[in-house]
C-alpha cells in the first residue's frame, strides 16, 4: 500500500513538468495564432478599396428645344447649381459658383447679370466679370447629347480661359 502511494506520488511529480509544458505550448501557439490573425485582418482591412460614393457629376438636363434662344435657366439651380444658358448658335452651362470666394449668385434678368451676394462680384452672360473682386470668370461646364437627345451636363468638366471655353465640349451648337 505504501508502495501504491509512492509509485503515484512519483508519477505525479512526473506528470507536473509536462503538464506545465504543454500549458506553456498551448499558450504561446494561441498568442502566436491570435497575433497572426490580427496582423491578418489588419492587412485585408489595409488593401480593402476605400471608396466614397457620392453622386453622379452628370446629368441629364432635357432636350434643346425646352430652353428658349436668348434665356439663362434657372431650372438646374436648386438641384444641381447649373444654369443652363441658350443662344442663337448654341447652349453652354454655368457652374453657379462665385470665382472670389465660393458664394451662390443670383442671376438677375432684367440687369442680364450674375450679381453674388457676398461682395458685389458681377458677371454677364459670358460668364466674364464685369464688376466686384471676382478674379476669373464663371467655369463652363462640360455638355454633350445622351443617345436619346437630352442634353448632358458633366460638373466635373470645368473651363474658364477665354477661346478654349467656347469650344468644344462647353459649347454644343444647335
Ligand atoms: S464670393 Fe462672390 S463676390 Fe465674394
């Protein structure tokens, strides 16, 4: 009996060192599996597209024939700060935003001027400053047909040099 119990002791005292190796094993292989999986993850996260959808810069803004010859629309104003201005030869588009610091003009009929709010910048309707602090013209906006005749507007086509702004893209003949 006596014999018993010192076998088990001693079987103990044998088990004691491999148990606590194992634990000290399992532990690192689990600190080494989460380290692994975080940096992991971290990588996926970091070469994931980060991308912001806003809206489309395009538009569609109705046939030619809905703007009458010698009229700056306003219709576009409220949505999407456009005018859309007709002449006898064509159609280009405004972007409605001050060239001196980025306020909102009004476009006043009976003057036929862009008048801004902020501090007095006047434009005809070139888009050209005739008045107040403005250091460029009103950009031109990009305008093409779609397949089916409505006119497209693109605010991501900007132009403003004289000579280059009425070509083109900004300018679509009628
Ligand atoms: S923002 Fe238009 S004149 Fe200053």
């Amino acid at each position: 009996m006596e014999s018993d119990n010192k076998n088990k002791s001693i079987t103990d005292v044998q088990e004691e060192p491999s148990r606590r190796r194992f634990l000290l094993i399992a532990g690192w292989i689990g600190f080494l599996f989460t380290s692994f999986l975080v940096s992991l993850l971290t990588l996926v996260d970091f070469y994931k597209p980060k991308v912001l959808f806003g809206p489309s810069s395009k538009f569609k803004a109705g046939y030619p024939d809905e703007y009458p010859a010698g009229k700056v629309s306003t219709r576009w104003m409220k949505d999407k700060g456009v005018w859309i201005i007709r002449t006898d030869h064509g159609i280009y588009a405004f972007l409605a935003i001050c060239r001196h610091l980025g306020c909102i003009p009004n476009w006043i009929e009976e003057e036929r001027l862009f008048k801004c709010p902020c501090h007095g910048s006047n434009y005809n309707i070139e888009g050209d400053v005739v008045g107040g602090p403005a250091p460029r013209p009103l950009f031109r906006l990009g305008v093409s047909y779609a397949l089916d005749g409505q006119l497209i507007i693109d605010k991501s086509v900007k132009e403003d040099r004289v000579g280059v702004r009425e070509k083109d893209q900004f300018f679509l003949p009628v």
